[in-house]
C-alpha cells in the first residue's frame, strides 16, 4: 500500500530529564486505599474476585477489587509479582472472565456479554498494545495498522489515521515492513494500530518490557502524548518504576487488593513504595 501522506515528521519527546512526565515535578504521596471514585470512569472494577483453582488450592489472584480508571488519564499498575495486577487488566479488557463481581468499560457491563459480543466489544472499541509487537511481518507500517479495521469491514477515518500517524512520528516510515523498523518504531506502529479505531481505552501489558532505554522513552512518550493531544484514555501494567512515573496516576496492587495509589508519581518514590509492598507481603 502506497503511503497517502508525503509530510516527515520531527518526532520530539517531551519528558523532563530525568525521564519523567512535566507533572512529575510535584512531589508524589501515596494513598492508602483505592482512589476515589471517577465522576467519568472508562472502565471500572467493582468487588470483583478472579479465583484460579477450588478447594484448598484455590488462588485468590483478585480479592474483592473496586478501583475506577477516569477518562482521558494515563494509568499505571504495579505490584509485587502475584500480585493480581496482570489478572485485574486482563479482566478489565475482556480477556479473561471475573469470579464474581463487576466489570463495565464505558458503561457496557462485560460480564452480561455473551463470547460474541465480547469479541466484537473487544475488537471495536478498545485497543491492545503488547510487550511482543505482533506485528504482520509481509505487511507495510501502514497495512499493519489499519490491519484490525481491515478485519472488521470497516474503513480508517483519514482525518484521525493521519492525526495519530503524526503524533507518533510515523509519517516516514509508513511503507516499511517491520524487518526495516527498530524495536521503538514497531511499538509505535502498534501503538498506532491499538488506536486506529478511536478505542474507549488503550490497554497495555509491559509494552516497553522488550525495549531498551531509549525505544522506552519513545514509546512511553507517545502514550502520555496520546493522552495530553488526543484525549485518548490509556491503562497500562508495569513493573518498572520508570514507565509508570509517565502516568497521571499509579495504582498498586498487592495480595489481589488494592493496596493504594498516587498521583503526577516520580520514579523515586514509586520505588519507595514497592519496596514497601514487598516488605509487607
């Protein structure tokens, strides 16, 4: 597919020195608890439990959560290892079902929707970015991201393809295969095709975990920038202190609960407060 746009772009990201987002200046205090909840919640967990096994083995991954994820905000979770934080964001997404409780992305209910209507909620109205790309190897930057509308029957609003192409930089490399992009750039193509279709949330699983520094600072760069420009709505699951000082907000999960959550976070004492986690575990 020829590229429809001749513009280059000047891609620069705009983090603080230290590699932190411009609100991360202020001083980070973590909160106990869950956060409030959100007056505009884009997706939502209420006294949900995801339970792996019965009996006496039975592992309790989620124990009774209820935490919101506002629209328009960069989120982050963290936790220790088993803490439930993959578990809670694969829940939210619709790729795995809950115990019991409740799970709503812009107020549809998940848990009501049969296989199908999940699929298509799924495929329609949220996007997924990976720590592997996924990407179609035989197919250009720009057939790769517009490769699940493609599937779907439905056509790129040219106006929104050519606004998120731009702001992720993307613009001279939309004829390339993946084989002749860098590992930043392919997270940036599938950045691009998580938010092709205009999702309700962008949900990521360590999308930089297969990075090195400086494709992590490009990638997590493009995320808060899809937030600040384009009111995009982006929940993420890290383990890096790092990434999540990008987020408005991180949440902390340990033992399947909510342990608690702070906002504009530095990396500094996002650190503190894993390392005070793992102690209590």
């Amino acid at each position: 597919m020829a590229n429809p746009y001749d513009g280059h772009s000047s891609h620069t990201p705009k983090h603080s020195a230290d590699g932190t987002h411009p609100c991360a200046a202020r001083r980070a205090t973590l909160h106990l608890g869950a956060p409030p909840p959100a007056a505009h919640a884009a997706a939502e967990a209420v006294e949900v439990s995801k339970h792996y096994g019965s009996g006496e083995t039975v592992v309790k991954a989620l124990d009774q959560v209820s935490v919101t994820f506002e629209r328009q905000r960069f989120t982050a979770i963290m936790g220790p290892s088993g803490s439930g934080k993959s578990t809670l964001m694969h829940c939210l997404a619709g790729l795995d079902s809950v115990t019991s409780g409740t799970v709503r992305v812009a107020q549809t209910e998940l848990t009501e929707l049969k296989d199908k209507q999940l699929t298509t909620l799924r495929r329609d109205r949220l996007g997924f970015v990976f720590q592997s790309f996924n990407l179609v190897p035989t197919l250009t930057a720009l057939e790769n991201i517009t490769l699940p509308l493609d599937i779907a029957g439905r056509k790129a609003d040219p106006d929104w393809l050519r606004r998120i192409v731009t702001a992720l930089g993307l613009n001279d490399r939309l004829d390339h295969r993946p084989s002749e992009l860098s590992g930043g750039q392919q997270q940036r193509v599938a950045c691009a095709r998580a938010m092709v279709g205009r999702p309700e949330v962008v949900f990521g699983d360590e999308p930089t975990g297969n990075l090195d520094s400086h494709s992590s600072t490009e990638v997590l760069t493009i995320l808060r920038e899809s937030v600040q420009d384009l009111q995009q709505t982006v929940v993420i699951v890290t383990h890096d202190p790092r990434a999540a000082s990008y987020a408005d907000r991180v949440v902390f999960l340990a033992d399947g609960r909510v342990a608690g959550y702070m906002d504009t976070p530095t990396q500094d004492v996002i650190l503190d407060a894993m390392k005070q986690l793992e102690e209590d575990q």
